[in-house]
C-alpha cells in the first residue's frame, strides 16, 4: 500500500504536459484484436488501467509489449475467446473486449467487469446493442457467454447515450455483414477517435461525435500506428488543481474544445484562463466565488468524471453551490473525506449541497476511487498543513506520474510505501 504524504497552501506555477486520454486508449487496445495485422499505439499513459487492458490482451494470445510508451500489438496469435475473472474485476473496460472478440472467434466469455465503485454502472445496453447484431447471451456464475454464427448489422437504438455500449457496438459491427446505425449514441470525443482509429484499420464508420453513428461492415482490416487524443479529465484536473492552489499554470497538449463545459464554469468561478492551439492557460488568485449549480451530464455537458475535483473547489469558494451528479449513483463517496478536512457539504440523493469555508485544513483521508482521489489530492494541496491521502491506487489507475506533475508546478506532495 502507498500513500501520499502533502503538504498544502503551495501556489502552483508552470507548465505540464497532458497524457494521452485513457478513456480512449483503453477502446483502441480492445479494437486492436479485430485486426491481424500489427498495431502500434503511441505515447500511451503508464497507468493501472492499461496495464491491466495489455494483460487481458496477453491472455488472448495477442503479443503486446511496450515499447517506452507505446504499446505494439500483433493479434494474428490471439487464440482465446475467455476473460478472466481476476482481470474483468480489476478493469470495467474489460467489457469493451466482448465486441472485439466476439467479432473474432464468434465466442466470447468474460467476467462481469470491476472498475470503480461509483454506482450500479449495468451492461444491459452493451447486451441488447450486440444481440441486435445477432449475439445469443446467457449469464452463469458471474459470468457473460456470447455466441454468433454470423454477426449482421442492424439498427439500434440506445436508451441512453451510454459511452462504453456506444463503443462495444462498434467494435463488433466493424466486420459484421451490412450496415449498423446506432441511434442516441454518445458524443465523446474518445468515441470519435475510435472512428479514427478504426479507420485508419480501413473500417468504414462515420458519424461519431454525433448521435448516430453508421458503421459499414467491411471483410478485412488492416494494421497502422495511431496517436490517441489527449486525456481531457487529467487536463481538467490540473486546472482545477491551480484554481484551487492559486497561481499560473499551462496547459500542453490539451483540446479546450473537449473541456469547454468546465472552462465556461472556471471563467464564472473568476479563473482567467487563455486558450492558444493545444495550450491552456489558468490564472488564479486562489479565493474564488462559488458557481451556483453544477449538473453532470453525458458530453458536451460538464463530465462526471470531473465532478469531484469541481465539488473541491467550491467547498473553498465564496458562497454555495449545488451538484448534481445525473449519472453514476454512489459518486459522492470522498464527501466524507472532505468534510474531515473542514468542507461543509451535505449529500442527499444526487445533490451535493455546497456552502464555501475559507479554506481546508490537512488531514488524514482515503482514496475511495480514481476521480474522488484526485479532488482530496487537490484538497490536501490547497489545505493549511500536513494531510495523507491512503490508498493511491485507485489514483494510479488514471493519471501517470501524478505527484511528479504536481510537484514540477510546486506542489509538495510525495508517495511513500506503507
Ligand atoms: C465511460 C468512461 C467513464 C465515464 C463515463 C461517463 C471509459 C473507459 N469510461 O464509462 O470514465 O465516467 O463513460 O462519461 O470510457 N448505463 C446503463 N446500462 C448500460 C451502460 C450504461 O444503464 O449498459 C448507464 C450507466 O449506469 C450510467 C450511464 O449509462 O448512468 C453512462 O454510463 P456509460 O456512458 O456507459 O459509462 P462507461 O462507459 O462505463
């Protein structure tokens, strides 16, 4: 077990270089089993979750290995069709796979996946999506078993723009005969890089980013190299970071366009921020006023997946503030932890009912998942005095080198093992 060990109220100045987004890395490793020519992702983020995705492709039969940060594929080998159980537990993406390799050995058998505790998080949509391609599904013993003679495109209407089903669908219609049309798709921009990923496979899919994405099936896929997009909730994290610590921080390699939700709620929280090409620039002078409401919604609107660290911010901001979490049940789980450090927040239902203190003060606190991690990571860095934060490694399954970016900023934060 590692914890880490921050002492607060440090400004933050300086620049820091944005990962490549694991939420697109992780579908793009699980697309790379439909080809059997050889794939190589680059610049990928060493982080948990894709070090779990590159064991499970391992299991396959797929050879990935790293070469410094890219990852290179060769699936002609892949020979088996089973995920297992330990892994499914330790990676919710692990569900992306049943796409990819019922696509491929018209079999696939995986565990229910893991991932973060934050709700329910169900696959009905993933199941439904890939029995309308034609799929047979029967669950036993924790388990998912799919079967096809022939995948067939088909129409299929989601009843949520659900990210990880949107992208399942795709994965398995890429070489189905016809064509699929998935309507109320989900419009992040990691699905849109899948297209372009695919693509570059030589897939025939349009229309991500939109609400409905048309997928042509195609014999035949082929190999490429392909640099994913940049991970906009790390971006956003040390935003919020520097908002909540004051001083000047830069952004590189980072798209404000994907995060334009929450710079339109910095600028109301009184952050001068300047974009320029792939660069962001956030000034703060650390006390800031609270925005009124803050909804999660799937994108364009502001990300769930940035809620905590927002959730952060305000319970040090002049005034109140109201967050509402639309989209996972149990996110509000670092609340607790933050009231250790002096928020006055109240939870009831999906609301968070936020009224501004003057500032944290350090405290011992646990990590209880990867995005409530970050917000008590940037909590202990705006606190008066010394705090520990337990059990980073939900932390380590999203941002790489965390505490080594922050510290390059001026942050005093540092790991030690217990
Ligand atoms: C993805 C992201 C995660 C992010 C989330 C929402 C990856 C690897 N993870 O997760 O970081 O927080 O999008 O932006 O890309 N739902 C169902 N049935 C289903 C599937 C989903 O009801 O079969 C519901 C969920 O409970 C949730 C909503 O749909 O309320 C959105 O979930 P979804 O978009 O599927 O999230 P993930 O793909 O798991």
């Amino acid at each position: 077990m590692e914890k880490y060990i921050i002492n607060g109220r440090n400004k933050l100045f300086g620049s820091v270089e944005i990962q490549t987004a694991k939420n697109s890395v992780l579908p793009i490793l699980a697309a790379a089993v439909l080809t059997d020519e050889k794939v190589k992702i680059l610049n990928t983020p060493r982080i948990t979750d894709v070090r779990n995705m590159v064991k499970i492709l391992t299991k396959l039969g797929c050879k990935a290995i790293y070469d410094g940060d890219d990852i290179l594929i060769d699936s002609s080998c892949a020979d088996c069709y089973e995920i297992p159980s330990e892994l499914a537990h330790e990676l919710r993406s692990s569900v992306f796979l049943l796409g990819s390799v019922i696509s491929r050995f018209h079999t696939a058998k995986i565990a229910y996946p893991g991932g973060c505790d934050i709700g329910l998080r169900p696959v009905d949509l993933h199941l439904t999506g890939l029995k309308r391609l034609g799929v047979e599904i029967t669950e036993a013993n924790g388990y998912i078993i799919c079967k096809c003679e022939k995948l067939r495109g088909n129409e299929i209407m989601l009843d949520c723009p659900s990210v990880g089903a949107t992208e399942n669908i795709m994965l398995a219609a890429v070489k189905a005969e016809g064509t699929t049309v998935i309507k109320n798709a989900a419009r992040e921009p990691e699905i849109e890089d899948l297209q372009k990923f695919l693509n570059c496979l030589g897939a025939k899919v349009k229309g991500a980013g939109s609400s409905t994405v048309v997928i042509e099936g195609v014999k035949n896929l082929g190999g490429c190299e392909f640099l994913p997009i940049s991970d906009r909730i790390e971006a956003g994290t040390f935003l919020v970071a520097a908002a909540m610590c004051g001083g000047e921080v830069q952004l590189n390699r980072a798209s404000a366009e994907n995060i334009s939700s929450l710079l339109h709620k910095l600028r109301e929280n009184g952050c001068k921020i300047h974009t320029n090409n792939d660069k962001i620039v956030l000034e703060s002078n650390r006390r800031l006023t609270s925005v009124k409401s803050i909804e999660t919604q799937p994108y364009p609107g502001f990300p769930t997946d940035l809620q905590a660290q927002m959730t952060a911010l305000c319970c040090i901001c002049h005034g109140q503030s109201i967050i509402t979490e639309n989209l996972f049940e149990t996110r509000f789980k670092y609340v607790p932890e933050l009231r250790k450090m002096g928020a006055d927040v109240t939870v009831i239902n999906r609301n968070a009912f936020v009224r501004g203190v003057e500032g944290f003060k350090g405290a011992t606190v646990v990590a209880h998942d990867l995005r409530g991690g970050a917000a008590l990571v940037l909590a202990a860095l705006a606190a008066e005095g010394k705090s520990q934060i337990l059990d980073v490694s939900h932390i380590d399954r999203g941002y790489a080198s965390f505490e080594y970016k922050l510290r390059k900023l001026g942050g005093d934060i540092f790991r030690v093992s217990i």
